[in-house]
C-alpha cells in the first residue's frame, strides 16, 4: 500500500485559490508562477513561446539522478491538471514540508511544464492556434508547442513522463455505472503492444497509483485506450524509452470544475515523486496495472428523464430522455437520445412516468416584459417555453433561463438533437418546464439541479 503523503485536509490548505473554475488561461496562472519564481527551490526557465507569443515555462526541482518530466493541458481545453501543478508547487515550497522534501529532493529531478497550450486555453479549444491537435503533431512537429514539448524531452532526457489531459464526463469505469474521475494508460510505442522495461517501468508506478485511487475515491479510476497512436507524445516518448504516464481527469458528480480529479492529479504526481525516489514502484506487480478496468464511452448521461409520456400520431409510448447540457451556455442544451435509456447512468435524473410531454408555445415580445418569479411561473403554466423578438425586451429579474427562439421550439413530440426546452404536464396542466437542459419545478418555483453536470 502506497504512503499518502498528502491528505485531503493538508490539500485543502495547500490548494491554489482562484483556479476553481471550468477553464484556466495563462492569465489565472501567471501570479502563481510569478509568486514561486524568486524560490530557490525552483528555477524557472522560460522555454520559449507558443505561436501568439504566450510564456510556455519550465519549472525544475531537485538534483537527483532520477528525473521526472509532468506537462499539462497540451490540449487548450484540459486544463485540470494545470491547477494541479499550482497546487504542487504550493506543496513544495510550503515550509512545514522541508522534511518531505529532504527525502527526494536529492534523489529526484522534477521538470514541469504547466500550460503547454496557452493560446488553445485563451479560446477555450482543444487545437493550437493554426489549428493542429498538439498531441498529433509529435512526429511532424509543426506547431511552435510541440517543437518545445519535444526539445525539453530530449534535452532533459527524463525517466519517466507524466502526461496530464482532461477526458470526457460521459466514460464509466468498466461495467460499472461510476464516472472515470482519473484513467491512466501506459501507452504503447507499437501496434503489438510489446512491454519493454520502460513501459513496464510506467506500468508499475501506475500500481501505485491504482493504490492511491483505491485508498482516496474506490471504483474510480479507468484504463484508458491503449491503442497504439503513432502521432501521440506519449506514445512517441514511450518509444524513445521514457517510462510515459497519460493521466487523465475526469467527470464526478456534483464537481463542475472538476476540482474532485484536480486533488487526486496533485495526491498523485506528490506520490510518483516519493515513488520514484525510492523505488516503491518496483515492488508492483504488473497485475495491478493489468487490473484496472478500461473507460466505458458514452455511459452515462448528464440527465436522464425517464417515462416520459409521448404521442406519435396516436401511437403513445413512455420513453426515456437523454439530454446533453451545454456546459457554462456554450452551446444549447439537447436531446441526445430517446427510447428505453435504462442501461445508462446520469448525473442527474427525473422520474416523469406520472407526466406528459408538451409543446412549448412560443411568446412573441412586443414590449418590455419585466420577468419576475411570478410572471415566469405563470408564462409557463400558460403554455409557453420560450419568447421570440428582440431579447433586449426582457429584464430577467429570476436567475433561471430565458429561451430565445425565433423559429420556434414547438415539436408535437420530443426529436433528437432538438433544444432541450419543452414542457411537462399532467391532465391538471403544466407541472414542470425543462428549460435549455435545467428543470424547473412550477409548485416548488425552483431549479431541479444547478447548472453543469
Ligand atoms: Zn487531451
């Protein structure tokens, strides 16, 4: 059993404030790099910059022989285990952990790379800014960002890589209906999947840390997808004989910003550094990593309405709903899908087996239209969903959501990838409203679930 040399309660003094939200640019990292540049423990070397000109930086700790490179957020839009990193520094250099640090600090060669896609982070994509998949352009090498991943790889020659991305909410670990909060894949360097002794070595320390995850959040953690990808860093790494760790963060419930999977990223690049040092990982046996079940795709929805009841042309039925929420409104909120959903999980779920769907009417404005909790309410109860004309009318003082459409969401019947904003009835009238995604429940005259996941 792996020593958990950070705990949950040292992490929440440690934990980097301000970086709790659902993406990071380079502006929310600066002050904290700005901060820990004048440590001695560290030193800060400015790489080079991406194709807009951002800092990319390195950030080097310990004179060890045994050397550990960690870079995030490669991918703009991942930025999780970038707050992690802030947060290691933070454990680092905090004064109460000089004795901690004393036992690696000599042994082990940190090398990080926060950020590595700063102009990806700034427009919230995963690509660069000429539009090229960094974590595909490891042989090609023609964006300024993979140029400098690989130039630190070479020049640094590490021992072992840690490789920190974000997933998809919608995997479950295995069979089971849980989120993947973290997966970790040693990745192959060849079609065969052949284990050569760095790998093996990957494989190991990723016991360690199927220990950690047991010990912190039991069921999960995945396996990620181990198919050979020839374009990948981390596969081209494991190629070149590093011992390369993709981790990956994660949906969990009730956790938007992803905050549960930044903790376990920071629990479990403080425990590779220990492990590494002292070589704990040795004693892993290659079942542990072989053990670990690998990501479900598309097994669980963000909210699941279940029963609801339809009408086709007189054929009723009682269907299940899927709907995919536009996280922070960057996109409308949709049916998924439709029919009997029993085989998967939710975030969120809503038993209408005792309601009917309803076509929202749409609201035509014609004049300011000042919208209190009580108009809303009765707008809805009226029969309709969403408004049409100039949006500017409406003076939302309520803080659920105004639908806009001019063209009208008002399907006889719930259709796939339509706006997810309709109304549910009993024979009585309208009990609740689903607007974009969020469920309002009229008597309650409140929200079912907060916006996200
Ligand atoms: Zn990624």
């Amino acid at each position: 059993m792996t020593v958990n040399t950070l705990s949950v309660e040292q992490y929440q003094q440690i934990k980097q404030s301000g970086l709790d939200k659902p993406q990071l640019t380079y502006n929310d990292i600066a002050p904290v790099l700005k901060q820990h540049q004048q440590n001695p423990l560290f030193k800060f070397t400015q790489l080079g910059q991406s194709a807009l000109g951002t800092p990319i930086w390195q950030i080097d700790i310990g004179t060890g022989p045994i050397k550990l490179l960690a870079w995030s957020q490669m991918h703009g839009d991942e930025s999780t285990a970038t707050a992690a990193l802030m947060d290691l520094l933070n454990f680092i250099s905090a004064a109460e952990q000089k004795k901690w640090r004393d036992t690696w600090l000599n042994e082990v060669s940190l090398r990080l790379v926060p950020m590595v896609n700063p102009d990806g982070a700034a427009a919230h994509t995963r690509f660069n800014s000429m539009g090229i998949d960094i974590n595909r352009d490891a042989k090609a090498l023609q964006t300024p960002e993979g140029q400098l991943l690989m130039q630190v790889a070479k020049d640094f020659k590490p021992d072992f890589g840690l490789n920190l991305h974000d997933q998809n909410r919608f995997y479950a670990v295995g069979d089971s209906n849980k989120q993947t909060t973290i997966s970790v894949l040693a990745p192959a360097f060849n079609d065969a999947k052949d284990i050569d002794a760095p790998r093996k070595k990957a494989m190991q320390l990723i016991g360690d840390m199927a220990d950690l995850m047991a010990q912190q959040l039991p069921g999960y953690l995945g396996k990620y997808d181990d198919t050979f990808s020839w374009r990948s860093f981390g596969d081209t790494f494991s190629g070149m004989g590093i011992s390369t760790i993709l981790i990956e963060s994660g949906g969990h419930p009730a956790d938007d910003n992803r905050q549960v999977a930044r903790r376990l990223n920071t629990q479990l690049l403080v425990m590779s550094i220990e492990s590494i040092g002292s070589k704990a990982y040795q004693r892993q046996p290659l079942t542990a990593y072989q053990g670990i079940p690998f990501n479900r795709s598309d097994a669980i929805k963000d909210v699941l309405i279940k029963n609801l009841g339809i009408s086709v042309n007189g054929h009723s039925a009682r269907v299940d709903l899927a709907l995919e929420l536009g996280i922070n409104n960057s996109k409308p909120a949709r049916i998924q899908d439709i029919g009997d959903l029993s085989i998967y999980s939710s975030y969120h779920q809503f038993d209408a087996s005792q309601l009917v769907y309803q076509a929202g009417k749409t609201y035509a404005l014609t004049k300011k239209l000042k919208l209190d909790k009580t108009t809303y309410l009765q707008l809805l109860r009226d029969g309709y969903s969403h408004f049409s004309g100039d949006t500017k009318l409406i003076e939302n003082q309520t803080d659920w959501p105004v639908v806009f459409s001019n063209k009208g969401l008002n399907s006889a019947y719930p259709m796939r990838y339509q706006q997810a904003t309709f109304l549910l009835a009993t024979a009585e009238g309208v009990e609740f409203a689903l607007l974009n995604g969020q469920l309002l429940a009229l008597t309650q005259a409140r929200l079912l679930y907060a916006n996200g996941r």
